[in-house]
C-alpha cells in the first residue's frame, strides 16, 4: 500500500508531520508544559528529555496540546547500558488517554521490535520483530508512520515492519521507556 505524504509539523524535536491537517504546525519543545508524565521519572534537561528510572515495566509520558490521527511521529532516543531489564525506547502513538494507546517498543537486551496495543493494563503485540541492529549508549532514529489503519515503525531510516490493526481514533503523540533510562531528543 502506498502512504499518502504528509504534512510537516514539529513536536519538539520529536518531529510530527499530519497528514490529515496540512495547516496544523506543532513546535513545542520538551519543557514547554504539554508533555503529562503518567509513569516514570521524567525530566527535561540540556535539549533532552530523560526517563531515569530503569526498574519501570513502563514509563510514558504523553504530548498533549494537540490529538493525532494520520501522523509521522520522529523522534531521537539512546537506550543506556543501565539496569536488568529490556532497556527500552519507544514511541507512543493515537493515545487517547494514559491507558489507551499503540507503541512502538524498540528493545535493547532482546535485539527486537514489539508493535504493541496498551489497553488498560492489558497489552496484544501486532508485531515482533527480531535481529533489528539496536544498541545501547549510540543515538538511534525511531519513526511510526501512521495512515488509516496501517502503521509503518522504521529504526534509523530503515522500515522495520508495517502493521495493520490500528483504530483510527485520533490521540496524542509520546514516547516511552520499558525498564531501562532512556535519553530522547
């Protein structure tokens, strides 16, 4: 299936193009106040904004000045070698509220991507991906494109996987960190 192009809006440095609202244009950066925690230890700091408690399941923390139905959701993160567990990034997406979402889980100790539907504490994976080529302590690019009911995850400009199953219920855009501190640019 071919995407349609989307139209560009910045979130932070988290980037967000609409597709559906060319006129929208979101610049917002990561200690502007629209970005609501729901778990985790969050903090923006020096361009950044760092997740640090690596004894999470999962920590996210949403943008909400604006909801998102067809976007283009960029963003920078870098995984540290810290803690037990997965050491995850992610990047959340069409989040209608702090229990309701889709996010891309881009996973460090198990080399892997999960596409994964959060529904009030419940989780189904639409998607798991092995052998991605992440690594802890080296910046990565992670991009969920999402059109209708499909989504696309890329890592570092590459396409990863493309996922059909997502509601087209427009939500908020964000990221997230699975047991491990997580730097996001």
């Amino acid at each position: 299936m071919k995407f349609p192009t989307p139209h560009a809006a910045v979130l932070c440095p988290l980037l967000l193009a609409i597709a559906a609202a060319p006129t929208i244009a979101a610049e917002p950066r990561w200690d502007d106040g629209a970005w609501q925690p729901a778990t985790g230890q969050w903090q923006a700091k020096g361009g950044e904004y760092v997740q640090s408690d690596p004894s999470l399941y999962g920590a996210w923390s949403l943008w909400t000045a604006e909801r998102f139905a067809n976007a283009d959701i960029r963003v920078r993160f870098q995984i540290e070698p810290v803690g037990s567990g997965v050491r995850a990034a992610g990047i959340v997406f069409r989040a209608v509220d702090n229990d309701h979402f889709f996010f891309a889980h881009f996973d460090s100790r198990n080399d892997q991507l999960l596409v994964t539907r959060w529904s009030a504490g419940a989780s189904k994976h639409l998607a798991r991906i092995p052998a991605i080529g992440l690594e802890t302590s080296r910046w990565h690019a992670g991009r969920v494109h999402c059109v209708g009911t499909k989504a696309r995850v890329y890592l570092d400009d590459r396409l990863v996987t493309e996922v059909d199953g997502v509601t087209e219920t427009a939500g908020y855009a964000g990221v997230r960190a699975g047991q491990g501190v997580v730097r996001f640019e």
